[in-house]
C-alpha cells in the first residue's frame, strides 16, 4: 500500500463522493471539500448504468441506489411525430454478467452516496486557491486563507477545475456544438422500464423514469452558435423547440410547471494529454468530460474513483499507482469520448439518413459501442 497520511479530495459531486467512499474501503482517511456552502445537485436525474452499478455494488451502495432508482430493462428509439418504433435494445440479456440499469434522481444518489461518508471530514464552502509541490507534499491554499500539506490531492472539482488549472493546464472545454436541457416531472408513466429515445431533425429527446412518481427527461438541440438560455421564460422556449414531438414526450413537457424545473446549458467536452501533475490528479469530468449521448459520464467518474483507490492500496509507491491508474483508464475513457461523439452524430443526421441505419443496425451498434465496457474497469 501506498503510504499516504493526508489525501485532500476536492469537489463532493460524483466523482469525489465515489472516490472518497473507495479510499475509506481501501484504509486510507480522505478529506473533501466541497465549494458549495450546501450539498446540492447540478442536473436532475442521470443513467447508472451496469458497468457503474457493479463497482457501486462492491462499495457498497449499489443495493441503496437499486431501492431508490427505477430499473430500466430497454433501450427504444422511436421516430416523429408519433412515436414509429425504429430499433430497441434488451438491457437486461447485454448487461446480465453485470448488473443492473438503474435511473435515478441525481438528488437521491447523492444522499445514498453522502450516507456512507458519515465518518469521513467534509468541508463545505471550501476551495483551493494555490497549490505548489515540494518533496512528494503538496502545498495547499484555501480561500478562507488557510493552508494545508497534504500526499495526495485529488482534482474531482467537475469540468471547469480549479485544481486543473492550477496544477496543470489552463485548457478550456470544448463547445460540442449542441445545447441541452434536463428536468424532472410528475407525469403517469406509460412504461416504468425503459428508456426512451424520441429522435427528429437536429434534436432528441430522452426519457427515463427514476422512481415511481417521476420520469427524467432531457432535450438536446444542434446550435452551432454557443448560447445561454436564461432561466426566465424557458419552459415556453422548451416546449416550442419541441413542438413537433408528440407521445410521451409531449405528455412530459405538459407536465412541466415553471421554468426552475430545467437546466441548460451548452454541451462542452474535454480532451487532455495528462491527468496528473507530481502528487496531484484528475478524475471525472475535470479530467475527460465527454459528450453525453453514451450516457457514460457519470459512470467513468465512478470507475475512476474506484480504480485509483485500488491501485493506491496495492502499489509500493503513489507514484506507481498514479502512473498505472492513467495507463489504466485512458484506453476506456477514450473510447467512450470518440464513441459518445459517433452516437450524437447518428442521432443528429437527417430522419432520412438516420431513420434506415437505426431500423437496419441501430441495436447492434449498440451493442458493440457498449461491449468494451462489460469488462472490469
């Protein structure tokens, strides 16, 4: 096992939470900080899917989340205006060895996850303001004028980091050229097991129940132009843009009371050439934010924090582990990135060129943009 006294995780979102839960299992004592004067959630509800699922069951929280979410047996994508069936996908037969899909609302992950850091110090309305390196120690600075020495800091601080930029590189996120929308509604569910993908010209709409009162829906438009869509009037705004869809998507927006309920914002992605810095690292969206048409982002922010805390636990040295934990997650992560963009193109193609591939291929390329992802992590 590494030796490491003072490991500093900063940002108590997914990756954090899931990275701080795996080094208590492993033996080591994590601190957390959290900007935020509150824990709260960004989004509404997200797709654990079984490659996450299976490494949330060895933390020992899968069976909770399991209980609170809504388990999602299909994949069906349906045409406009009506809903014409154009391919569907069996979860349950791809990912059985696995585990389970689970959707759940982001604010019910989050206690399910916080609820085992009971024992672990956590600090809110606290960030890092200076970081610098010396002898395997990592010199700290918060914004209450602080400080700390810490061997290990862990940059989990989302895809603007602030450890990033200081310990690393100033890259900015890249626009994707879309932008989207998420929300939760009160609305009947027609299908309580299955995700569903409604598709028109140049956006799509999901939707997912994540308990039994309420589905998760999320909108994704091409724009090539990066926009902001203030908060005042948007519900109006989400509902024009998606007029032309009927069924259940329909039935969802009308569900829909004010425009609190959304968020938007662009779709951004992240590409770096390295994760980690002397005794400082990345994971999650502050390392390889992606695309979110593969559903994956959530997920390999969970693989991280599981990874690096197994490596740090059966490695002679952090260093070793640090290196082998980049070694380990790039090939997988890269795949997702390249095939979360190849999915968002074919969603986005005119219904003419789209709607035939999806009828002919659409379940089998998901089975093999997913297959790598049945191995371990």
């Amino acid at each position: 096992m590494a030796r490491l006294e003072r490991i500093l995780i900063a940002g108590g979102g997914i990756a954090g939470v899931t990275a701080a839960i795996a080094l208590r299992r492993r033996g080591f004592n994590p601190e957390v900080i959290e900007k935020s004067d509150r824990w709260g959630v960004v989004g509404a509800g997200i797709a654990l899917q079984p490659n996450a699922m299976r490494v949330l069951a060895e933390l020992g929280v899968g069976a909770t989340i399991d209980r609170v979410g809504a388990r999602l047996r299909w994949v069906r994508y349906y045409g406009l205006p009506q809903g014409e069936a154009l391919c569907e996908i069996d979860l349950v037969q791809f990912w059985k060895n696995v585990g389970p899909f689970v959707g759940v609302g982001r604010a019910k992950l989050q206690a399910s996850l916080l609820h085992s850091l009971a024992d672990t110090p956590c600090r809110l309305g606290a960030w890092i303001t200076s970081l610098s390196q010396r002898d395997r120690r990592v010199s700290v600075g918060f914004n209450d004028g602080s400080f700390g020495e810490y061997d290990l800091v862990i940059g989990a601080d989302g895809i603007r980091s602030s450890v990033r930029s200081l310990a690393m590189s100033d890259a900015a996120p890249s626009y994707c050229g879309q932008i989207g929308w998420r929300s939760l509604a009160a609305v009947a569910h027609e299908s309580l097991d299955e995700l569903q993908l409604w598709l028109g010209e140049g956006h799509l709409f999901g939707l997912f129940p994540v308990n039994d009162e309420q589905m998760y829906g999320f909108g994704y438009c091409l724009e090539p132009i990066r926009c902001h869509d203030p908060e005042a009037g948007r519900l109006g705004r989400l509902r024009d843009r998606f007029a032309g869809f009927g069924g259940a998507v329909a039935a969802y927006l009308a569900a829909l009371e004010h425009d609190e309920q959304i968020h938007c914002a662009p779709i951004e992605s992240l590409q770096l050439t390295c994760w980690r810095q002397g005794r400082v690292v990345l994971i999650g969206d502050a390392a390889h934010a992606s695309s979110p048409l593969m559903g994956q982002g959530g997920c390999m922010a969970i693989e991280d924090g599981a990874v690096l805390a197994e490596l740090l636990a059966s490695s002679d040295s952090a260093e070793a582990a640090l290196d082998g934990y980049e070694r380990r997650r790039r090939p997988r992560v890269d795949w997702v990135q390249a095939q979360s963009v190849a999915a968002g193109q074919v969603a986005l193609l005119p219904a003419s060129v789209r709607d035939p591939i999806l009828r002919d291929r659409g379940a089998q390329a998901f089975y093999d943009r997913y297959m790598p992802l049945l191995a371990e992590p």
